[in-house]
C-alpha cells in the first residue's frame, strides 16, 4: 500500500447504516423492528472499532431525506437514537469513546437534543474513539453551508478563486472529521446518498450485501482487511520498486561509476 500523510493505525471509517427496515420485511416484522436490532448493530461495531485500528467512526443515522418516511416510523428511529444515547452514553465514557452528532439540528425533536447534549458532555474527554453520529444529516446542504461561509472569510480586496475557494471549504468541512479513509455501505445498495461527499473524495468504497441489523465485528475485519489490501495512490504514480537481486549489468554498471 502506497504510504501518504495519514496514519495508517487510526483509520476513519464511514457506515451507511442500510437495510433495517427490508431485514425486518423480510421476516414479517414491522420496520420498526428492523431498526431496533440496528442499534445492537450499532453498540457492537462502536465496541469491536477501537481494537480493529479505527479512531473515527461516523455512522448515518438519519439523512435530511428520511424526513419524508412516514411520520411513525421516522418517531420511532429519533426515539431509537434518543434511547441509545441515553442508555449507552457511561459506556461509551467508561471506554473513552467521544460522542459527536453532526447535522442539523433546528428540526430535531427537544428529547433528543437533550440526550444528544448530555451524551456529548458525558463523553467529553474520550479519546480512545471518536464516535461521530450524523442525524439530519445532508452532505449537500454541509457543502452550500462551507461555500458560504468560506466565501464571506475570503480577506479584503483578495478575489475569489477556485483554488482558494476549495481550500477554504476543504478547511471548513475536514478540519473537524478528517478525511474518510474506508467508506462502508450495508444491504447491497452501491450509492452515497448524500453523505460525506466532500470528505470521501478519495475515501475507499466497501459495499456488503448483508443489512445492517447482520452487520457484525466478522464483517468489519473483513471490510478492514480487504481496505489495507489495496493500494491507494491519491492520484499519484507508484513508485517503483526495485527488484531484490537487481540485473548483473545493472550493478556492474553502478560499480563503474
């Protein structure tokens, strides 16, 4: 693997958490069902993450687009989510994980506010996982945000450019995440949806056919192992590597020199 700036030991790993809902169809469950075994889901990888190399995990719990669910079912995950901070939120201190919920918030219920700004100050000073939770949650609407905010920084009298532009909302939207090294799709889909686009440009793409509620520590080895076989250039050549007994002429002709 082609070494860059980044410490390979302390991956960042994105999840799209997919498939709750058609694994509990499936089964002839109601939805919510499928959901609710995704929070086990949830507590095992977070669990399994720090000794499998990861150092940030950011998992998509709800997108800006989940709005248009219907009602029930998107009350059900916000409860879901508001459960699982609330009663995760000491373990997830006791094993210095650090939570951190990215996305709107202007249009997220009071009760789940309250548990997201209690197990935030909870696990405050985790550093052993950064456990980063995206709800309402539009890379989209992230981007437009950046744009705008980096283009009323830009310094007086300098004229906006499209490198310096980049740079800014590059700064604006990594700063705080990091780049995505291994990005991780559930439940057989092959898209993005709208999440962490800018910060997955050069992130590694793993998509598993099993949904998310099956999703286990077996799964994400075999997703790690799979990322560390590739070799990952960010848009360079290789370098070449010399072979190990290098050609009589080859040497005789270094010697003469």
């Amino acid at each position: 693997m082609t070494q860059s700036s980044r410490d390979v030991d302390a991956l960042h790993v994105a999840i799209i958490m997919d498939g709750n809902g058609r694994w509990a169809t499936r089964r002839g469950l109601p939805r919510v069902a499928g959901h609710r075994a995704g929070v086990a889901a949830v507590r095992r990888i977070v669990e399994h993450a720090p000794g499998a190399g990861i150092r940030c995990l950011t998992v998509y719990a709800f997108s800006s687009d989940n709005w248009r669910r219907p009602s029930r079912e998107v009350h059900a995950i916000l409860s879901l989510i508001a459960a699982y901070l609330r009663i995760e939120a000491e373990q997830l201190r006791r094993s210095g994980a650090r939570l951190e919920v990215v996305g709107r918030r202007d249009r997220l219920p009071r009760f789940l506010l309250r548990e997201i700004a209690r197990c935030e100050s909870v696990t405050a000073d985790g550093s052993r996982l950064r456990l980063r939770v995206a709800l309402d949650y539009s890379s989209r609407d992230a981007m437009v945000r950046a744009a705008a905010g980096a283009a009323a920084a830009l310094p007086p009298h300098e004229p906006a450019s499209l490198d310096l532009l980049s740079r800014m909302m590059h700064e604006a939207l990594t700063a705080e995440s990091g780049e995505v090294d291994l990005l991780i799709r559930t439940g057989g889909e092959q898209r993005l949806s709208d999440f962490l686009l800018w910060e997955c440009a050069y992130a590694e793409l793993y998509f598993s056919s099993r949904m998310w509620p099956e999703f286990d520590p077996a799964d994400l080895d075999a997703a790690l192992a799979d990322f560390h076989r590739r070799e990952r250039r960010f848009g360079a050549v290789p370098e070449p590597v010399e072979p190990a007994h290098a050609p009589v002429r080859a040497v005789a002709a270094r010697v003469a020199r």
